[in-house]
C-alpha cells in the first residue's frame, strides 16, 4: 500500500507539535499523502508549519490550551478535508474522548480504538487487566476496592512502596516511601499532585523493586487479529521518572529473558485485541524478575531507536493498519540487526537540577555522520519558550554494536551546537562516559545515585568569551560570524566538554 490512490485517506492532519509534527509529516508526505497542521501562534515560524501542505492556525488561552482543544482541532480537520488524524504522543494522544470524537465524525483515528486507550489509560484497571489475564504484576494494594483500608492494605505490602495515580503519567504524583511511619502523609501529598495534574486523586500502591531497570516493548496490532512485538528498548537512564536516554538492545536481558519479556508484552496486546501501535512498559528487577508498569497507546518518544533497528517506519506501519491493512508479516519476520541509543536534547540546566531553560537559538548545528539521525522541532533563529516541554530535539545513534552506538554517540554529542539556550548536550557527554553506563550497568535510580555526572565544571573563560563575543556580533547570519572567528570551534568543543 504505498500508492497515493490506494488509501481510504487522502490527507493527515497532525494534531501535534515539534519533533513529532515533522517527523509524522516526513512519512505522510513520502507516501504521497497531504499533511496538514495545526499550530498556535508560539509555534508560527516551526519547521512543521513550514513544510506542511496546508497550516491551520488555532488559538487558546495558552499554547498548550490550544493543542489541547479537540473541538477546535476538529473543526480544522473539516476544514481541511483531513480524512484521518494522526495525534503524535501528548497531547490528546491518549484521550477517550477525543478518539471517539474523530471516529464519529467520520475521521479516521490513526491510533488504537477508544476502548483501549480507556482500558490502559486507568493504571489501576490496566493492572487489573493484565493479572486476571494471567500476566505478572508487582504486589500491590488499589484504594478504589475498600478506601477505607487503604493505608492498612498498603502497609501490608511491605516497604519500600511506590505511591501512584490512577490516571496520568509521566512520573508525576509518584511518592516513593522507605519508612512506613511516614505512609499517610506521603498519600496525601500524592493525592494532592494527582488531582492537580490530572484531576484525579485515586490512588493505588506497590511494592517498589530496588534499583529497577524500566525495559518496554514495542507492539503492532493490526483489525485483523494479527499482533507482534518489535522488541524492547531500554530506558533506565531517568531524572523525575523522566526518560533521558533510550536504547535497543537491552544490555541487561539475556536472549531468553528478552523472549519472554517480548512476547509477554505481545500476549498483553492480544488478550486486549489491541490495534494500531503501542508499548507495553515493565519493571525489570536485579534476579531478572519482571512486572507490568503500564502499557502506553500511542507511539512513544522514543520509537526511532526501534526503526532504527528493524528497518520498520513506525508511522507507516500505523498508517496501514489505521486504513485496515493486515501487517502483512510474522513474528519470525522482524528482526534487529545493531544497537541504537536515542539522547533526548532538552533546553535545562543539569547542573541546577535539571532547571528547564529559555532563550534564542542564535546558531545551530546539528550532528552528521554515519549512523546519526537528528529530529527536531527547532531551527536557528527560532526561540524556546517556557510555553512547552523543554525536550527540543532527539539525537538517535546506531551502530554495529553497543561500543560503536556509544563512540558515535559521543562524537555526534560533541559536533552539536546550540547557542543562546542551555541545553542538556554536555550533560550527556559525561553520562555516556561513565563506567557504568559504558558497562551497561544503569538502573533507574543511576542519576540520583551519581549527582557527579549532572555537576558542571566551570567554563574556561577565554571559551565563553569567545562564545558570547560570537553571538554579539552584529549584522551576519551566525553562520557567517561562526566561519569568521577561526577559534569559534575550539572554543564550542571546549564549552560543550
């Protein structure tokens, strides 16, 4: 299915933003498909707006207001003609409401049915799901079945506990408790932050596995039955319970572990009749012991180290099976060859605790090489804003194996340049240095176990002075200042160590 006439839609609309925006985009229009985007007025000069077919403006009391406005992104979708829309992930990516709402007017959805993204958006009834299915979940104890003993339920459960919300994600409202004397007032707070984040203050505990690894994986359902995994990836590397690095292989699964945690994930996905793509998330404990965390239905951030990987295009696969094609390949058919690490770029201060940042982007330049793939919502000239998430692009690396992946990694980290906003580039520098990253050896409390990699060592001042006396030079492009200051790039390398 990869001419033009042969879809049931002829145009996309992207209800999203950044990085993904262009890289949906990117996949629509190679196969002869319209993209269409929206886009607040933050957004007006972003790359997407600029490469799709046809921009629709939207407008709200905040940029994110905006983007979160399904009513209003509908009505762009009529007036476009969109005849599916994809929603990229955030957002309204994982919404009900607004699933159900594209479906009934007569566009096509390209994710999984509403039903699904109802089952696995509620934490609690995802867990409950997945363990009547027979599949293995942490001990735990859900304040819904008797909220009148839910501290002595969760007490039972034993310390250490993970205290989460029932709905949302993204590590928000998530208390970790070693001392049960202080259970109650951890609760509490985590309650508050639930229904702060997500209106919502339900709750529910587990017991929390020391020094976890996070290992998801990759599923495809298709309308017709058909469901596959495309292995995992590896996402220990965290700050806040936010992912900062990602890769495949994991180094930490033999290949029968690896079996197992596969095609129990794919199991999962077919005992719901899941369609389109998704990922099946799993606590990955130190005796190789694993437990369901949650299953997220939608594509996630870090999806190109998989089609990195498998060769597979990720957002075409969702597209074909969002028009009702069957996968069209086995389980035996996928198959990896290499290793990939994503390096999510953030616009913060890792040295201020992790402290999101802001400012112009006076000079870009991005990674190049073999194996380097860069995607990004931003370009020079641009602005980053507080407006949004400070992930501002996705730097992807692959090699042969895990050493080459690491190598190339290093050196596409230090051939990239953004001047104006602090970015998180430096930081990841002396993370992929570290022994025990270079040894596998992470776990999801790896940062907080190593303050030493977010601490920066002071800048060289004739560095900065080179810097800052680039970015004030007058009437050039910064290209031009760049190649008119020969020590311009010493002086980047020596700010970026």
């Amino acid at each position: 299915m990869s001419k033009t006439n042969a879809w049931p839609f002829k145009s996309v609309l992207i209800a999203n933003r950044g990085e993904i925006a262009v890289r949906v985009l990117r996949t629509v229009q190679q196969l002869g498909l319209r993209g269409i985007v929206v886009y607040h007025a933050a957004d007006r000069g972003a790359p997407a707006v600029k490469l799709a077919d046809e921009a629709i403006e939207i407008t709200g009391s905040t940029p994110v207001a905006a983007y979160l406005d399904a009513a209003q992104i509908l009505e762009a979708a009529r007036r476009s003609d969109a005849g599916a829309i994809h929603p990229g992930y955030g957002f309204l990516s994982e919404n009900k409401a607004f699933a159900s709402a594209v479906e009934a007017a007569g566009i096509v959805f390209i994710g999984p049915k509403p039903e699904h993204i109802d089952l696995m958006g509620d934490k609690v009834r995802a867990r409950n799901f997945v363990q009547k299915a027979g599949f293995p979940v942490a001990p735990s104890a859900i304040e819904d079945d008797d909220p009148a003993s839910f501290v002595e339920r969760a007490r039972k459960v034993g310390a250490p506990l993970l205290i989460k919300p029932s709905a949302g994600g993204g590590g928000k409202g998530m208390r970790i408790v070693r001392d049960l004397s202080l259970l109650e007032a951890e609760i509490e707070r985590a309650r508050s932050e639930g229904q702060r984040y997500f209106g919502d203050g339900r709750l529910y505990v587990e017991r929390y596995i020391e020094n976890p690894r996070h290992i998801e994986v990759q599923v495809l359902g298709d309308s017709h039955g058909n469901v596959v995994h495309v292995f995992e990836r590896e996402c220990s590397v965290q700050r806040r319970f936010q992912k900062i690095v990602e890769e495949t292989p994991s180094p930490a699964l033999t290949q029968e572990l690896r079996m197992s945690i596969c095609e129990t994930a794919a199991g999962i996905a077919r005992s719901a009749g899941y369609r389109n793509a998704g990922t099946v998330e799993f606590i990955f404990g130190q005796g190789g012991e694993f437990f369901f965390l949650e299953m997220n239905t939608r594509l996630q951030v870090e999806h190109p180290v998989t089609e990195e990987i498998t060769g597979l295009d990720l957002v075409h696969e969702q597209l074909r099976i969002a028009a009702g094609e069957p996968l069209g390949y086995p389980q035996r058919e996928v198959t990896t060859q290499g290793h990939a690490i994503e390096f999510r770029i953030y616009a913060e201060d890792a040295g201020r605790g992790y402290t999101p940042t802001t400012g112009p982007i006076l000079l870009l330049r991005p990674p190049q090489g073999e194996g380097v793939r860069w995607d990004s919502g931003v370009t020079q000239g641009g602005e980053v804003t507080s407006a949004f998430d400070p992930m501002i692009a996705k730097l992807i690396v692959r090699g042969a194996d895990r050493n080459e992946a690491i190598a190339r990694a290093d050196a596409a980290l230090r051939d990239t340049v953004l001047l104006g906003c602090k970015t998180n580039t430096a930081f990841l520098r002396r993370l992929v240095a570290h022994p025990a990253f270079v040894a596998g050896d992470v776990h999801t409390g790896f940062l907080d176990a190593n303050p030493q990699i977010a601490a920066e060592p002071e800048i060289a001042n004739d560095s900065l002075q080179a810097l800052l006396a680039t970015a004030a030079l007058s009437t050039r492009p910064m290209i031009d200042a760049a190649d008119a200051i020969p020590d311009l790039h010493a002086a980047i390398g020596s700010w970026t160590n």
